[in-house]
C-alpha cells in the first residue's frame, strides 16, 4: 500500500541551528501536510501544501511541496527548545480525501 | 473557533470489554477522521466519516466501528477489546473530504485508551 518514508528517524542539534527533514513516497500526493506532535498530545498543523512546486512558510519553518508530487521536505531554522517533539509528514492521495498516510516521524531534540 | 474535543481523554479496559469514544469536529466541519497511533506502528488510520455516511476505511478488523451523527460528531467504538488495541486514537476533522485544502485535517488532543 501507499507508504510515506521519512528521514532522518531522531536529529540531537544545538540550539541556533537549521534542521531539515523530508519524506517521500513512490506514490504521487495531491496534498502535503507537516505536523508536530508533543508528548500525550495531538498533532498540531505547522503547513499545508497543496500545488507541486508550492514553497510555503510559517514563521521560522519553510516546507516544500516537491515537481513530482512524491515528495516533500520541512526546513527549521535557527532552532531553539521548543522546537523539541516529534514532526510528520502527511499526504493525501488524489480522491481520497478524509485519509492521511503518515511519515514514520522525526524526532527532533534540542540542546540549550 | 474551538478545536476538536474528544472525550474521554484516558480509558482503561479489559480484555473482552468493549469501548465508546467521542470526537466533536471543529464547527463547520462535516469529515470526521480517526487514528490509531501506536509506538510500533505509527499513525494509521482508521475510517473517514462525512454527511453521517462512511466514505474510507482503513485495514482494520470488524471489531472497529465508527458512526457520525447529524451535527457532525462522530464515535468510534472498539468492541471486544484486546491488549494490542492499546493505543492513542485521535480524532481528526476537516471542511470536506474534497480536494484544494478542504481536506486538510485538524486533530483532537486524542483519547489514551489502556488494555489491561
């Protein structure tokens, strides 16, 4: 079935500096969609891609939806300790709208 | 706005039990998704519901059912429960299930159910 790969699995960074992940599939996506999730929470929506090419920002973060609609990659710069959690990817596949397919996550740790 | 509500927010159970679980959408929304996450096997989804019919389901045993009523809230009920059914289930909505960014989703803050 449809599978989302994303890497790095963990990151451990300095506070200050840039982080960047990404996911990609051998399936081609209508829609990206970047989460973080902390712990015992819900995933809360950093931002959405809806157009391949589609570069978008949110703050410090910068999210790319790739030419072949099989990818995408999230961009955090400067880092600082709340940035700490897990982040994923999502895609949603043309007419199949209601279901995400998720990214395995990238935990990201921040030393102050 | 008010987010997604789900209810309640930790569950324990026994094997053999059965379960309820409540997910109230974002005002306005009418798709209603749910998850199942778990640390082996991550996010996975479990059945989409919009206008109180089901529109996609995921590879999930018969024991999963879900509903969604009129104003849109939905439920999920686990029956004959399992420890393997232990898991964080979140509750997700969106506008529609249609295309151009009204699909894209919103999460609750999930529901811990415990298997014991």
């Amino acid at each position: 079935g449809q599978q989302l790969n994303q890497s790095p699995q963990s990151m451990f960074i300095q506070e200050g500096e840039d982080v960047s992940m990404n996911c990609t599939s051998s399936s081609i996506f209508n829609t990206w969609l970047w989460y973080k999730q902390d712990p015992g929470e819900g995933p809360v929506l950093l931002i959405a891609l809806y157009k391949a090419g589609e570069l978008t920002s949110n703050g410090r973060l910068t999210a790319q939806f790739g030419i072949t609609r099989k990818d995408s990659f999230l961009n955090i710069s400067a880092s600082i300790p709340s940035d700490v959690g897990i982040y994923f990817c999502a895609g949603i596949i043309y007419n199949q709208g209601g279901k995400l397919i998720f990214g395995q996550g990238t935990e990201l740790s921040v030393k102050p | 706005k008010a987010g997604v509500t789900q209810t309640p927010r930790y569950l324990i159970k026994t094997r053999g039990q059965q379960v309820t679980l409540s997910c109230s959408p974002i005002s306005g929304h009418r798709s209603v998704s749910w998850y199942q996450q778990t640390p082996g096997q991550g996010l996975q989804f479990l059945f989409e519901y919009f206008s109180e019919t089901q529109r996609n389901k995921g590879n999930f045993p018969g024991r999963f059912s879900g509903r969604q009523f009129s104003n849109s809230r939905s439920e999920m009920n686990v029956s004959t429960l399992e420890l393997g059914d232990s898991a964080l289930y979140l509750c997700a909505s969106s506008l529609t299930s249609g295309g151009g960014g009204q699909d894209t989703q919103y999460f609750g803050p999930g529901t811990r159910l415990t298997v014991l």
